[in-house]
C-alpha cells in the first residue's frame, strides 16, 4: 500500500476520499478506529466488530492513514486545545 498525501488547505474537499484512523482491536473482537470523509483531521470514532470493520473498509475504499499522519494530525489539533501546535500546558 502506498502512503497518501494527506489534505492540505489548498486541496477542494474531496467526499470521494474516506480515511480510517486504526485505534485498537479489543479484547471483545471491536475495532475502536475513527473514519473521515475528505479530511482526516475531522471524523467521527466508531466501533466494530472485526469482521464487519474489514468489510467497512473494503467498501469504503478507505485511506489507512499511517502513525506518522496520526501524529501529524493530533500535534497540528494542540494548537485548538492549547493555541500553539506543540504545547501541552
């Protein structure tokens, strides 16, 4: 699988491009991941049983976006939460 470019501001919004954000596979066999339509930085958290969060995605046509891209996304959300991209206090 290729890594994708994530949205950037000057990109039009695209309702075509889905993209899952992996959270983690529990000990009950759900899938807890976030899914996003056109922007990855804007989605919703939803849950799954495995077999159907593969499905999901399969008929999605999904963009997994990369622990790289998660950590992009989450440090750029700081800035709503503290101001500044990067801090913490």
């Amino acid at each position: 699988m290729a890594l994708h470019q994530l949205h950037t501001p000057h990109d039009p919004f695209d309702v075509d491009r889905r993209y899952v954000r992996f959270r983690t596979l529990r000990s009950d066999g759900f899938v807890d991941f976030y899914f996003s339509i056109g922007e990855p930085a804007l989605g919703v958290e939803l849950s799954l049983p495995l077999e159907q969060y593969k499905e999901f995605c399969r008929s999605n046509k999904v963009v997994y976006l990369t622990r790289e891209q998660c950590e992009a996304i989450d440090f750029d959300q700081q800035k709503w939460r503290y101001g500044q991209p990067g801090i913490t206090d």
